[in-house]
C-alpha cells in the first residue's frame, strides 16, 4: 500500500533520512519506532508530499505520490504530531470542518462525526473549544479529526504524547478496531510498549536509517538475549558473580540493588543452571522474574544505546 | 465551501475587536453630524444690521427715510447720549449709529454736500447694507428734486417709498450638489477611511493568520482540496467580510445624514469609498501573509491605520498639511482616497472634464491594489516553495 525506496533527505548538513526503504501492506498495522529526532516525522511528511526529498520513490496505492495526487490524499486520514485544531472551533465544528474536506454529502458526515467522537469518547465535550480542552483531550479531538472520514490508510505521528495511560489504551484499541474494520494504519511512536502492543510489522529508525524491520518475533530472533532473569538475593562475593558469568548460556550478570539481573542466550536451560549454583553456594534468594526481550532489548543491541534516553 | 463557512465564523467570532473602532466611529460621525448639518446655507436672506437711528430734524424725507431703513434693518430706539450709545456699541445692541444733522434734507435737495453722522462696529457685514441703503434713498431724493424742482419733502418721499418697495430677487445659483462641499458627508467619508483600514485590517488579517498557522497549512496540504481552492475560498469569504464592512458603514451614513442620498457626489463618494475598501482589503491579505503573530497584527494596525490617516488628510484637512508631509502621503492609498472624496466634495457638475481629476485619484488606488495583490501573491508562492 506504500512503498518506499531510498529516500533521502537532507536539512542543510543535516542527513534526516538516509535512504530510507519501507514496505507497508494493506490491512496491516505498520509501526515506526525511534527515539526522539530519528526521522520519523520527516519519514511521514515526505510520504505525504509535504516535504520535498533530495532522493528516493514514494508510491501510495500503486501510484507515485505527488502534492497533487488529489485522488489519492482522498482516502489518507492524517493525525499529525502538532495538533492542528481551529480554536475558534468547537470539538464538534472541528471535526465535522475536518470530515467535510473529503465528505461533502451531510447527513453522511453528520453520521461520520458522530462516530468519530464517539470513538475517541469526546461526547460530553462537543460545544467545548479546544483551549479548554486537557491535553489529553485534545489529542483525542486531534484523532477525531484525522479518521472522522473512514480512509482505507490511517497515518498516526505520535498520537498518544501527553495522554494518560487508560486514554492512551482506549485509543490503541480504537486504532485496533479501525484496522479490523479494513483500514491500514502507520503508527509512529518513541513507545515500544505500545508499538509491541500494537503493530504486526515494524521498522526501527535511528538517526534516519532503518535499523531493523519485521515482525516482533522476527526482531527479537535478530538478537542473542532469550530471556532477562531478575532474582532477589540477599548476599553474593565477587568471586562468586565472576562464576555466575562463566555459565553456560548466561551473557551478563549485573549486581543492583539486591538483585541479580541475568541476561541469558536463545537456549533453554539457563535458568535452571543458574538456580543450581545458587543452591549448592547456599546463596539466600527470593522471588524470580523472568521477561522475554522487549523491542529496547533489541534497540539497545543493535545501536549499544537506550530506545529511551 | 468549507474552508469559506469556517472564516466566515471566525470573522464572527473577532467581530468584537472589530466593533470598537466602529464604535468610536459612530460616536464621532454623530458628534460632526450634530455640529454641521444646521449650518447648512440653503436659502439667502438679508442679515438685518441694528441700527440707532438718531434724527435732529423731522422733516418728512427724514420720515419717509426712516421707514425705507426699517424695512431692512432692526432699528433700535436709544436716547440721544453719547456715553449710551457707546455702551449699545461695545455691547453689540446696535452695529451701526446713524446721526441726520440738522440742515441735512436741505442740503441734500440743494445738491451741497451728503454728510451724515456714522459711528460704526468695524468689520460688520451688515452695515454695508445700511451705508447702500442711504446712498440709495438720498441720492434718488436728490434726483428727483432736481428733475422736478416744484414737488413738496411730501411729495417726493411718497414717490420714493413707491420707487423701493419693491424688493430685488436673489437667486442662489447653486445646484443641489454643491450641498456636499465641506459637509458632513465628506467627512465622514474621509473619516471611514480610518475605521475601514482598522477593521479590514485586524479583521482579515487575524483570520487569515489562523489559516496561515503551520500545522493548520500542513493539515490541508494533506486534504483533497486543491491549494488554488483554499485560497479561492479564503478570498471569497475575505470580499464578503469586506463589502459587509463597507455596506455597514456607509449605512450609517444614509441613517444620520438621509438628504444625502440623492446627490450625485454620493454616488461617486460610494464608488470611492468601495475601490478603498477593495484595497485595504489586499492589503490586509498582504499583511497576513508578512506577519507572524497576531501581536503583530494589531501592532501594525494602529501604525498603518493611524499613521497614514494622519499624513493623508484624514483628521486634519489636507491643505493644513505640509507640502513634505503630503509627498510621504501619497505613497499611502489613503491619500489618494481623501483627495479623491475631497474633489467628489467639491463637484457640482459632473461631466468628464469635472469628474477626471477624481477618478484620476481613484485609478492610482486602483494601482495600489493591484500592487498589494501582486506582493502578496509572490511571498505566498516563496512560502509554499521554501516550506
Ligand atoms: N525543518 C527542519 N529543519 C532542520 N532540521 C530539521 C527540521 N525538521 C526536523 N529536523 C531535524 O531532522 C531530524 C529528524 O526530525 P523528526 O522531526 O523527523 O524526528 P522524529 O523522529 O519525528 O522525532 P520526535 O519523536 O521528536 O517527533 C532531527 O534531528 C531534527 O532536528
Ligand atoms: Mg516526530
């Protein structure tokens, strides 16, 4: 559904998109994922024609995307970054302004808009003004604005910064309902924990190129950590750490705070080992976590830094 | 039309800003109308000068003259002391103090000398009409009794109240238009052009500004809609705001000054004033496209607004500004548009030759205009290019 090929674009010196490839598929949920300035915004304003690129192919349903391409921005529903709202507005006024610019027939988009609101739960907040609205809220309306008009493909740029976490959820549902409903969505967001939660496809950017890009499994099968091992232990040497870490299968070991933070390899079996030493070295311990790798873990591996920093 | 509908409503939700400065218009256009409608000279009358009349003879001319004069002054009936008519005199009572001299009939029939006694207030126009009305009587006095040396004081002044009776028409030749020179709609045209600028002005531009917020450019770049349309809208809802700005203003003007309707001039002020607002109008596009911040706007407002009404004649009368002032001026439309009304003003026939220094006025206008357009219409496709 969109495709695209070795973009590049430049700010001055400044390389944002180093040849940028995406494949996005119709009826998938395709996640962005980057830290702060990795390019993800500018990814999508080119996308959208609203940036001119130094380099590269964008094609949107088979078709070369150019700022006229009037037919093709008919059927994109775009919830950009900044919040782009009339303040002299209500909720409603805005979302019906927004409808109308692709739905002309009325009662069609007195339809569309009620669903709209209804959808990111803007109900009571109709006559508001934006300016009155918590930040929150208005990222909702921001939503509302960019889906009322039910497009085959749904652009999100960070849609969720300043929403609470029961708002945020509500809305990562609704997306997930649009797509059942047959629209394609692109998510962008510096979340890993929403993208996980959300997206089947993803690509990772950093500094403007991407990292990596698949499904989760198939992100986290790129890397060496199978499992992070957290155990509460009351006491343990040096000598012993240093024993713990020559293992089988272990990769790290970490001492922090009472805790032994072991990170461990694809192989089954690391677990148990590591419980064996501890029960033959009569190490005191408490309760066990373990947790598969999250998308940080595989950030962190590939780029040796934080997603979050 | 969505994007119209929306700055439609957006001129509503500003109009309050915008109605304090037709506010104060409206007080002021009141204030003018209250000062100058009554002191519009329509019909000629003889002012009446007051005059004591003091007679040391009583023969019958002196009576006869003493009626003529009546006829077209006041006289006034003051005891013959010299320190009570002074006073009359300083206090206004009388203007004019008329003394006969004893002889003086018979020195006037005799052909000798016309003296009379006057002690006048300097400066009044109306004792001309008393100092012509004595040379009248006597010398026609004198006339008669020369060519008719038997006839009786009697005699001759029946003849001579017969001969004046009659009065003189005067015809004002003034046609119905000349009314507006210096009138009130003058004014308040000239006035409109201030509050015209402050509200186009803060009215337009702080409307397009909102369509010229970043995001909100970037949101419709995403839409369907075709640039050339949004702007198409914009301009449409832009030339509404401004002809229902105008057609409000001028409407006041017909509702304190309803004679005025009739007049050719207003016909040509009401062309004047339109071809101004059409102007102010891209010239408010044009500030909205230069400016940031709606600070800004309301900045650049009061500066352009007042400035160049100050400079153009707008508050003080062009011919009371100086020459270098007035060259500064006429690098504004407003100078243009107040010589342009001033000339409307003062028209009385309207055919080509009379009207072309006024339209002369109005197509340097027009000029502007379609300069301010044309500025405006670079710097939006540098901002579209650069973005
Ligand atoms: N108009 C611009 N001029 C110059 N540099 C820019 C401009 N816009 C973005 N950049 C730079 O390009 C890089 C990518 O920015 P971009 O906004 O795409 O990041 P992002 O991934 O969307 O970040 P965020 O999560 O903060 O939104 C950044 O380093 C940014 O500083
Ligand atoms: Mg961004």
């Amino acid at each position: 559904m969109i495709h695209v090929k070795n973009l590049l674009k430049r700010y001055g010196d400044l390389v944002a998109l180093d040849h940028l490839s995406l494949d996005i598929k119709e009826g998938e949920i395709f996640g962005l994922l980057g830290p702060n300035g990795s390019g993800k915004s500018t990814a999508i304003n080119c996308i959208l024609s609203l940036l001119s690129f130094d380099k590269g192919e964008i094609e949107i349903f088979g078709k070369k995307m150019t700022p006229d391409a009037y037919e093709s921005k008919r059927n994109i529903g775009i919830v950009m970054q900044n919040v782009a709202v009339f303040d002299e507005l209500t909720v409603y006024e805005n979302i019906d302004y927004f409808c109308g610019l692709y739905v002309h027939d009325k009662s069609e988009r007195k339809r569309l808009v009620e669903e709209a609101i209804d959808f990111v739960e803007l109900g009571n907040f109709k006559k508001f003004h934006p300016k009155k609205l918590s930040g929150g809220l208005l990222r909702r309306l921001n939503i509302a604005c960019g889906i009322a008009h039910r497009p085959k493909l749904i652009i999100l740029d960070e849609p969720t910064v300043a929403v609470d976490p029961q708002s945020r959820n509500k809305i990562l549902e609704g997306i997930a309902r649009l797509n059942k409903q047959g629209a394609t969505i692109v998510y962008t967001s510096h979340y890993m924990e929403e993208v996980e939660q959300l997206c089947s496809r993803i690509a990772i950017l950093d500094k403007g190129r991407v990292i990596a890009s698949g499904t989760q499994e198939e992100l986290k099968a790129m890397i060496t950590l199978g499992e992070k091992i957290t155990i509460e232990a009351f006491s343990i040497n040096e000598q012993e750490l240093q024993q713990l870490r020559e293992l089988p299968g272990v990769l790290s070991v970490q001492w922090i705070e009472k805790r032994l933070v072991i990170k461990s390899g694809k192989k089954a079996g690391s677990l148990e080992a590591v419980l064996d030493f501890l029960k033959t070295h009569e190490i005191g311990f408490g309760r066990i976590y373990s947790e598969l790798p999250t998308l940080n873990d595989v950030f962190l591996e590939i780029t040796g830094k934080q997603l979050r920093d | 039309m969505p994007v119209f509908k929306v700055c439609l409503k957006i001129f509503r939700k500003n109009w309050l800003s915008v109605s304090i400065y037709i506010v104060i218009f409206l007080a002021i256009a009141l204030l003018i109308s209250a000062t100058s409608v009554s002191e519009r000279p329509t019909t000629f009358s003889q002012k009446k000068a007051r005059v004591a009349f003091i007679a040391e003879e009583q023969t019958p001319l002196v009576k006869g003259f003493r009626k003529e004069l009546s006829r077209s002054t006041t006289i006034v009936a003051l005891p013959d002391q010299s320190e009570k008519l002074q006073d009359a005199l300083y206090f206004r009572q009388v203007t004019y103090i008329l003394r006969i001299p004893k002889g003086f009939t018979e020195s006037v029939l005799s052909g000798g000398k016309m003296q009379l006694e006057k002690t006048v207030v300097p400066n009044s126009i109306e004792n001309t009409y008393v100092d012509l009305n004595v040379d009248q009587y006597w010398n026609l006095a004198r006339l008669y009794a020369a060519h008719d040396p038997g006839i009786s004081q009697n005699g001759l002044a029946s003849r001579l109240r017969a001969n004046l009776s009659g009065t003189t028409p005067v015809v004002m030749k003034t046609e119905n238009a000349a009314k507006t020179s210096d009138s009130f709609s003058m004014f308040y045209f000239n006035f409109l052009a201030y509050t015209l600028s402050a509200v186009l002005i803060m009215g337009i531009s702080t409307a397009m500004m909102v369509f010229r917020r970043r995001d909100l450019r970037m949101r419709h770049y995403c839409s369907p809609l075709k640039q050339a349309n949004v702007t198409m809208q914009l301009l449409a809802a832009n030339l509404l705001f401004a002809g229902a700005s105008w057609a409000v203003l001028v409407g006041f003007c017909f509702l304190l000054d309803p004679q005025s309707i009739v007049t050719m001039n207003m016909l040509y002020f009401l062309i004047n004033s339109l071809l101004f607002t059409g102007c102010i109008a891209s010239l408010s596009y044009l500030i909205s496209t230069v400016l940031k911040s709606l600070n800004a706007v309301s900045a650049v407002c009061n500066l352009i607004t007042l400035g160049t009404c100050f400079i153009s004649g707008v508050f003080v009368p062009q011919e009371f500004l100086n020459s270098t002032v007035l060259k500064i001026a006429s690098f504004t439309p407003t100078y243009w548009y107040v010589q342009a009304n001033t000339r409307i003003a003062k028209l009385t026939h309207f055919s080509w030759d009379h009207l072309a220094p006024s339209l002369y006025s109005m197509l340097i206008m027009l000029a502007f205009t379609g300069a301010f357009i044309a500025i405006a219409l670079v710097i939006g496709r540098r901002q579209q290019a650069t973005n």
